[in-house]
C-alpha cells in the first residue's frame, strides 16, 4: 500500500515497524515517528546503537540526524505492509559494515499525534471543527432570518 492509497492528511503519526536481516543483535524502536508532508511520509528511524553512520533507501543515502545514544535517521517511506530494503552501514565491528534489512511498516497501526486514528480523510481535526461551526452558525441565522419574517 502507497501513501497516496492511504489518503493521509499532512501531520505527525507513528507506525509500526519491523525489522528483519542483519545479526539480529541491532533493533529499532517501534512504534516510530511519521511525519506526512504534501503527499510523502518520512519515518524516523531509531536505532538501539549510535554506530550506524549511513543508511541506504532507495538506492539514496541518508546521513543521521543525531548519533547521541542512538543513531536516528530520517528515511521516506515508499510502501506499507510489505517489506521495504535497506542498508544500514555499521561501525561497531573493526571495520564498517554495510547490512541489509528489511523494514516493514504496518498501515493498520498507524495513530494520528493525539493517539486516535490516523486522518484518512484529508481534513484535520481542526478543519473539521471548523466546518461544523460554519455550518452551525449559518443554520441559526436561517432560522433567525425566518423568525423575523414571520414576525412582520
């Protein structure tokens, strides 16, 4: 499933991840940040070490945004509920490592900011609150319009 068939409005999500390949040793955390913006999704992806100095998605790679406690990157997310290939380069071994995985992010558990499920319906809350006073107010002053009428 592609981000277009989700239909998700632009916000912050997480996701479900899972991760395959490697030694198993290394893991992500999970759920993850997703981040939607005009029509592409971004996840975050934490690893349990700070020795991953490069991922490769796509045949792009992608340098970390932090490698504090942890190595976290920033990675676009092509494809839901099937497995999606990457390379993570790892520096915990005498030499660097590049190491194929496999990442796996599950649609059905995707949760707006707020914990809810996921906007799929291209409004935000917001908007939608938005609408319903919108709407609210231009049915009293119809009805306000037709007392006075009748009035007069």
């Amino acid at each position: 499933m592609t981000i277009d068939e989700l239909q998700l409005a632009d916000g912050n999500y997480t996701v479900e991840v899972t991760l395959e390949g490697g030694s198993g040793r290394a893991t992500i955390e999970s759920p993850t940040g997703l981040c939607v913006e005009d029509g592409q999704a971004t996840a975050e992806i934490v690893w349990s070490s700070n020795h991953y100095d490069y991922m490769i998605v796509g045949g792009e790679k992608y340098l970390p945004v932090s490698t504090d406690e942890h190595s976290v990157f920033e990675i676009p997310v092509e494809v839901f509920d099937e497995g999606m290939d990457v390379i993570g380069d790892t520096t915990a071994m005498s030499t660097p490592h590049e190491v194929e995985y496999t990442l796996t992010f599950a649609s059905d558990s995707i949760k707006g900011e707020n914990g809810g499920a996921a906007d799929k319906s291209g409004l935000s809350t917001v908007a939608a609150g938005i609408v319903i006073v919108a709407v609210a107010a231009a049915i009293a002053a119809t009805v306000i319009r037709k007392k006075r009428n009748t009035k007069a």
